[in-house]
C-alpha cells in the first residue's frame, strides 16, 4: 500500500487530503495515472505540468519509483504574496 498525500490548493480541489493505492511498486507517473483511473475526475489537478511531489519527505519527480509503504505527497508550487 502507497500512501499519497494532497497538500493545500490540490486537496481542496480533490476533497479529499490522502489515500491509499494498493501498488507493489511503481513510478510518480504511474502511480498518478492509477489515481485518475479510480478518480477520473482528478485528470485534470493530477496533470498539471508544475505539480510537486515528494516522496518520504524528499523531492522527487515523474520517474521516482515508489514502493509499498511509501508516503508520496503532492502539492502545487509555493507561491508567496
């Protein structure tokens, strides 16, 4: 089981701040396209080019493979006023 975790604008947009997909181990990029397959109304908060995402508190992108037991959190950029 992966844990994935949804941070500020993008767990508002999803309704929802986590969830868990039962994935032995898979890339960011695959893991995200499980997510819109169970959700496919988050294609489009899912797809967005600038998206963040860490995996075990680490920054990571696209091609990060991931296993069960990881924690994935995904955020939008920072942005400051």
């Amino acid at each position: 089981m992966i844990k994935v975790l949804f941070f500020a604008q993008l767990r508002e947009t999803l309704g929802t701040e986590q969830c868990e997909v039962e994935l032995d181990s898979c890339t960011i990029n695959e893991l995200k396209q499980q997510l819109i397959q169970s959700q496919p109304e988050w294609q489009q908060a899912l797809t967005q080019a600038n998206l963040l995402v860490a995996v075990n508190q680490a920054m990571a992108n696209g091609q990060t493979v991931v296993k069960a037991g990881d924690e994935v959190a995904l955020f939008p950029p920072v942005t400051g006023g």
